[in-house]
C-alpha cells in the first residue's frame, strides 16, 4: 500500500454486537495482501484480536492508532492470505472511504 492509498474506516461503534465481528471479518476477507482498513469502535476489541489469532495467526497486523476512552481505532492490515481456520463469514463489507 503506497502513502497515496486511501485507507477505508469500519466504524462499528453503533451496530449491535452480533453484528461487529462477522462484518469486521469479511472487510478483512475482501482485503488484498498488503491492504488495512481502519476499525473504529467504542471499546478495547480485545475479543476480536484473540479472534483474529485463532483464525489467521502471523497473517495479519494489528496497530493502535488510539487507545480510548471515548474511542479505539485499529489499523488492521492484511500481510497475506491464507485460508480461514474458523466458520465462514459474510461477503459484504460495510467500509466506508
């Protein structure tokens, strides 16, 4: 990804929760290697970090670009792809430009 590259943002601060992390994943999935989207949420996503272990380990970064307390963003950056270790996810991704 060049500095000229504009990075999406998933804010998912106001979805349910059932929602955030089947939609956080399938941005991740439509990403190229070397491609990120940045996540805003309302809460340190812990949960899905260890999620994102489990499921495509060394395959991915993860960056904090701020740390609350009001809001958490996260640069998450596809290094390469590999097959999914868990259950599927859905194709559509809500990232906004």
């Amino acid at each position: 990804m060049n500095q000229n590259t504009k990075v999406k943002i998933l804010d998912v601060c106001t979805l349910p929760c059932s929602e955030k992390h089947p939609l956080i994943f399938a941005c991740y999935e439509q990403l190229a290697e070397g491609e990120a989207f940045i996540l805003r949420n309302d809460h340190d996503p812990v949960p899905l970090h260890d999620k994102f272990e489990a499921l495509y380990p060394a395959a991915y970064a993860w960056e904090y670009l701020e740390r609350g307390p009001a809001f958490w963003r996260i640069k998450i950056t596809k290094l390469r792809s590999q097959p999914k270790t868990g259950a599927d996810v859905p194709a559509a991704c809500a990232c906004g430009g």
